[in-house]
C-alpha cells in the first residue's frame, strides 16, 4: 500500500481520535471516571460525522470540514471546562436559549479567573485543533477519490458500533441512574456526563429536552452489582428532635452550646398534612394519569407537636450564597454563631448542588422540588401557578410579601420567576439602590431593604433574600467584600484562597447582625423567625483549599455537602438539636409545618424535618440518604445505618422510589401540575369575593409593582 493512501486511512480516522482523546481527557479534568459507554459513543458520533463528510467526493471540502469540526469540538470542550471550572457542572442547550452564556459573560473576572487557574487543561484540550492545521490536513488531502471504499468501511464501523453500543444499553439497568434510563426517558446531566461523557450528553440533552423526543417507561432498577457495606456507622439516626453534648467550639456547621433538654415527642395520632384533593385516576393524559396514582398512593408525613409553632409571625428566609457552616465561629461571625446555635441546630444538614447552580440552589429552597435538569426551572415556572410559594401562601393570609437580590435583578430571570412565587421583587437595575461592586454587598441590601416592610404599620411580613456577597471568585484582587474584611482574617492559618473566603462571608454575618438589630428597634425580634439555607457548598474553593475549611479529607460522595441550616426565632429561649438526616429540599415543607400553612405533604418532593416518618436526601445523582441508608449512585454501594438486615429487596424499593420522585418532579415543573389541579385556583388563597378571580392575576400585579419600581 502506497505511502499516500497509508495517510489517507489515517485521517479518516482522526475525528474519532479528536473525540477519544477530549473525552478522555475532560473527563480527567473534572473528576469523572473513564466509562467504556463514553468511548462507544463518542466513537458512534465521530464516525457519523465523518461519514457525512465522505459522502461529498471533493478534497478541499474534506480538508476544510475536518478542520472546522475539530476547532468546534475544541472550543465545546474548554468551554465547557470554564464553565464547569466556575460552576461545577456544564452548561445544557437550556442555558444557551436562556441567555446564560451572558449572565457568565456579566462577571468577566470570574470567567478570568476560571481560565487562570485551568490553564493547564485548556492547553490540553486545544491540542487537536493546534496540530491540525500543520500536521493532519496534509493527511486529508491524501483520502483517495471518489473514496468509496473508505465510505464503505468508515459507514460500516459506524453500524456496527452504534449497534452493539445502542443494545448494550438498553439493555443496562444497573442502578439509579442507570444507562437505559438516561438514554430513554430520563435526562441528568450529571449522571450522563459521568456514564456517557460530554459530547454525548449534550446530544441526549438536546434530544430529549430540545426536541422533545423520549420514551416513557416504567421505573425497573437492576440492583444484582449493588455492594452493601458490612461495617455500618458507629451512631445511628435519631428520628426526632433530641439534645446532644456540647461540642467544643469549631469553625464546624455542629457548632452548638449546651441545650436544655427539650421534650422528646411521644407518638400520638396526630392528623396528616393532606389537603381535599381529588386525584383523577382515569385521567386520559397519560403523564397526568401516572401523576395522580403516584401522589394519590403516596405517604403522606404527619402533623406534630411543632405544627404551628411560628403560626402568626413574621419569615426572612435567606438563601446565603455559596455559604458554609464551616465559617461559623463565635469571634468572626458572632450573629451567624448565634442564629444557629440559639435557635434549631441541625447536626446533619446537606446541601447538594444541582444543575443550574445558585438558581436550582434556590429554587430548591423555596419550593421543596427537585429541579429538572436541562431547564432551568426557575425561568420554567414562571408560566406556573405556584399555590405552595411562600409569598402566595402569606399574601393570602395578610401579610406584605417582598424579595430581594442585591445583584442584577433580570440574572437567571428573577423578574419572571420571584413575582409567580408571590412576590414584589426589587434588584439592582430595579428599585434596589447600591454601589455595584463584584459582588455586591449583603449590608448595604439590608440598609436599603429594611423600610419596606418595618415601615411601622405593624402588619406582618414575608420576605425573601437572595445574597451575592459570597460568591466566588475567593481572592482579594477579584472580590470587593473578601477586600474589605482582609484584616479580619490575615492572622487565620489557612491559604489565601480559604482567608478570602471566609473575609467575604463576614459580610453575611454583618448583614444579619444589622437585620437583627434593625428588628429589635422596630419591636419585631421575637416576632420574626430567621431562616437562611445555602444555595451550594463553595465549590469555587479546589477541594484541597475545601478540605483545609473544614479541617478533614472528603473522601465519601456526600462529605462536601454537609452544611448549616439555620432556623431561629426571637423568643426561642433553648436550643433544639435534630439528628435527623435532612437537606435543602425539607426546608419548604418544614416551614410550612411551622407555620400552620395549609400544604398537601404528597406534592412536596422534600419532607417536614419533625415529622415522624422517614425522610430522603437527595442528589443530583440519584445517591440518597434515608433513616436506613446511604446509597451512592456513582460507586453502587450502600451504606447501612442501623443495625439490621438490608436486603436487595429494600434497596430496589428504595431506588425506585427516588427515581419515581425525580420523574414526578420534574413533571410538576414541565406540565404546571400545580395549575392541572387547582384549575380555578388554590382554594386557601382565594377569598369568598374572588373565587373566580385568574390564578396568574398576583403575579401580573407584581409584574406592574417591578415596573413601576424600575421606571
């Protein structure tokens, strides 16, 4: 064989070759295993490619097209290696329509930053399009012509592998997010990238949630490669609101002082948090109909001896970006170690991180749902009716209902999404006036905010704060609050990037010293119940510099999630300590429970924390925590946390179920169910003299308030 077709053979292989090496080597970058689907797929989608390059019979075509496609696998990847390097995650097809790529572009320094520290794998990663041009394209001009037999070969290794992959598969249910059902019906970002990798992930993302095409199946979880753990944990959970010793202080989220016993609950028939809903069983829409059998037979949590504890009083509930309790400490943030050891202290409190960062943080937080990966969910529900949102559930009951950002007010289209949940919302760009720094200052939002509803009618008041002062990147060049409390934290022995960390979450600890002393003058303290959950852990610290905050190695998959959760109230006078395994997703149904609110447990994914019966942590993964185990998707193995037999039986249950929460979730997102069942209106919100009055009619008039507020 001549020397000329020998290069000609070579470079109808060098897309495949492109698409083995980046995958490999972004899966490298961020922390991902190599997975043997990742390689039948990228091979699958290269070969395709490269067989519709051949079919046009003309060098110069091929020698162009070869390159163009090189350079926009090149720039996929480090973009999305930025993107993950700032975020923790990639960006989906949904984050493009959205405007994401522009709400990055809104902090140039971050993206600098990013690209700073990753120099070294954006350098690998432009490898290929660096040699092409010199080296490869002198190959191309080689493919003999018409080149039909190269066709032939090329489309035939396409079939084949695609066959053999595709069946491979469809046939693979192996755990919770286990092949068949990422391909098929369930789109994760998350699990896909580490099963399939990038390129095809963003295929599968823009099958399913661009095009709309994707099969519905019942749930069927293959758990015979599961391995169960035989040592299990030295503690085990405690299902309700006990007393603990007192720790030593620490920079730790455990942090807490001596408790005075508090009353252990005694089982009692408390009523069920459930609502009169009539689950239509023959529904002809079919995802409706598998809705309504899987809430109508699901178990509804009790009421208990702390439903309507806070019944009547005033919420700030925060969402604290980028916070973590390991910043706690009684001499740099005094309020901070106050709030969370004075009022509920939660010893085993995560926040997992999810698809669109601090947005899905949020919406998390203040809806109880599982966000839907490849949307953003807070954008999407904005079409919704959202009769569980805090500030609809207050509003109805009297009370002024306010959020508040104290970045740009239209980021990740809060403007769309906070006025369905119930609220007048005011941002920078948007009625909220203070010096735009990077990041803002949670202060100066407090100093400006405080008048709106402490305006001395004394009528009761929800609001809701978004921070920003704690956001990445954690160095004193890019981050004006980590430069203004340098001095605070110069003597701590720590690296510069975990000093700047926690320089900027000081400014929180201000903001809430000033919130509360705001609320004493005003006479409102023991009236107000302060709640703030992280919307993530740091995930802008490497993980050493994590590992360094919170003085251990993160080993296990779910370490780096465990965080603070901070539940007071003015005239609570003893702490209470709660062992139970609870995340972000409890925080919704919980403050609802406090409350007295009328809610229907079955159509929160999350569950009241002080309910008696068993609740789930979830992640984004599928891995979960309930009272028996710890189950990690990515390695398939489980955990056991008490002292008895697990069986595979209990473990596909307990797989199957989370699954099943997933799916319904993400429907209740995607098909407004909320709207679906109460098609007239919720009927707790709605007044005897407007019970025909448009559900979408408060979320107009707060769309007239932002206006206003901007003109």
């Amino acid at each position: 064989m001549e020397k000329k077709t020998i290069y000609g053979w070579i470079s109808i292989f060098w897309l495949p070759l492109v698409m083995l090496i980046s995958e490999g080597c972004f899966a490298l970058l961020v922390g991902n295993p190599l997975s043997y689907y990742t390689g039948v797929y990228a091979l699958s989608m290269a070969l395709f490619v490269t067989v519709l390059i051949l079919l046009v019979p003309k060098k110069n075509f091929r020698v162009i097209s070869f390159g163009v496609i090189t350079h926009l696998l090149t720039i996929v990847y480090i973009s999305q290696y930025i993107y993950f390097k700032i975020f923790g995650t990639i960006f989906v097809w949904a984050s493009i329509s959205s405007g994401g790529a522009g709400a990055v572009a809104e902090y140039n320094n971050v993206v600098r930053n990013a690209m700073l520290h990753g120099w070294w794998g954006i350098l690998i990663l432009i490898l290929p399009s660096a040699f092409y041009w010199p080296v490869i394209r002198r190959f191309v001009k080689e493919i003999p012509e018409p080149g039909r037999k190269q066709f032939i070969s090329v489309a035939s290794a396409f079939a084949a592998i695609t066959l053999i992959g595709t069946l491979q598969i469809l046939s693979d249910r192996k755990g919770a997010s286990n092949p068949r059902r990422l391909y098929l019906s369930e789109f994760s970002q998350d699990a896909s990238l580490r099963t399939f990798g990038l390129a095809p992930t963003m295929t599968l993302d823009f099958r399913m949630n661009v095009i709309g095409l994707k099969w519905e199946e019942k749930i069927n979880v293959d758990v015979s490669d599961i391995v169960i753990e035989t040592k299990a944990p030295d503690t085990t959970i405690a299902p309700t609101a006990t007393p603990v010793p007192t720790p030593e202080p620490t920079r730790a989220p455990d942090a807490t002082p001596t408790p005075t016993p508090a009353p252990t609950p005694t089982p009692t028939p408390y009523p069920k948090n459930v609502l009169d809903i009539d689950f239509d069983l023959e529904e002809e829409n079919k995802t409706y109909r598998n809705m309504n059998e899987f809430f109508s037979q699901r178990e509804p949590t009790s009421m208990n001896e702390y439903t309507g504890m806070f019944e009547g009083k005033n919420l700030i509930l925060l969402t604290a970006e980028a916070f973590s309790g390991y910043v706690i400490d009684p001499e740099l943030t005094p309020t901070l170690y106050k709030l969370s050891t004075e009022g509920f202290v939660f010893n085993n409190f995560y926040t997992p991180i999810w698809y669109v960062s601090t947005s899905d943080g949020e919406f998390v937080e203040t809806t109880g749902l599982i966000p839907k990966s490849g949307t953003w969910s807070y954008t999407k529900i904005a079409k919704n009716y959202m009769p569980f949102a805090f500030g609809n559930q207050f509003a109805a009951l009297g009370y002024k209902t306010y959020a508040f950002h104290d970045h740009t007010y239209t980021y990740y289209h809060r403007d769309r999404s906070y006025p369905v949940m119930g609220y007048t919302y005011y941002g920078v760009g948007n009625g909220l006036d203070i010096e735009q720094t990077w990041p803002e200052s949670d202060v100066e939002m407090i100093e400006e905010t405080v008048d709106y509803y402490l305006d001395g009618s004394g009528d009761p008041f929800h609001v809701y704060y978004m921070t920003v002062s704690g956001h990445l990147p954690y160095s004193y060049g890019d981050n004006k609050m980590s430069t203004k409390h340098r001095d605070l934290v110069k003597d701590l022995d720590y690296s510069t990037a975990v000093k700047a960390y926690i320089a900027c979450q000081i400014e929180l600890d201000r903001a809430l010293e000033l919130l509360i002393q705001k609320l004493d003058e005003a006479g409102e303290l023991e009236n107000t119940v302060i709640a703030l959950g992280p919307d993530h852990y740091p995930y802008g610290l490497e993980s050493s510099q994590y590992n360094e905050l919170s003085g251990k190695k993160m080993t296990d998959p779910f370490s780096r999630y465990e965080n603070t959760f901070i539940l007071w109230s003015g005239d609570m006078t003893e702490p209470v300590v709660v062992d139970k395994y609870c995340s972000s997703l409890d925080i919704a149904p919980t403050l609802a429970n406090l409350f007295g609110l009328p809610y229907d447990s079955r159509l929160y994914i999350g569950t009241d924390i002080f309910a008696p019966e068993p609740n789930y942590v979830i992640f984004s993964d599928k891995s979960f925590i309930n009272d028996k185990i710890m189950y990690s998707a990515g390695s398939g193995t489980v955990t056991p946390l008490v002292d008895e037999d697990i069986t595979p039986e209990y473990i596909k249950e307990c797989i199957e179920y989370v699954s099943g929460l997933y799916t319904n979730s993400g429907n209740i997102i995607e098909k407004d169910y909320y709207g679906y069942l109460f098609p007239d209106g919720a009927p707790w919100l709605i007044s005897e003299t407007e019970n025909t009055k448009d559900p979408s009619d408060a979320s107009d008039q707060a769309d007239q308030e932002n206006t206003s507020a901007s003109e």
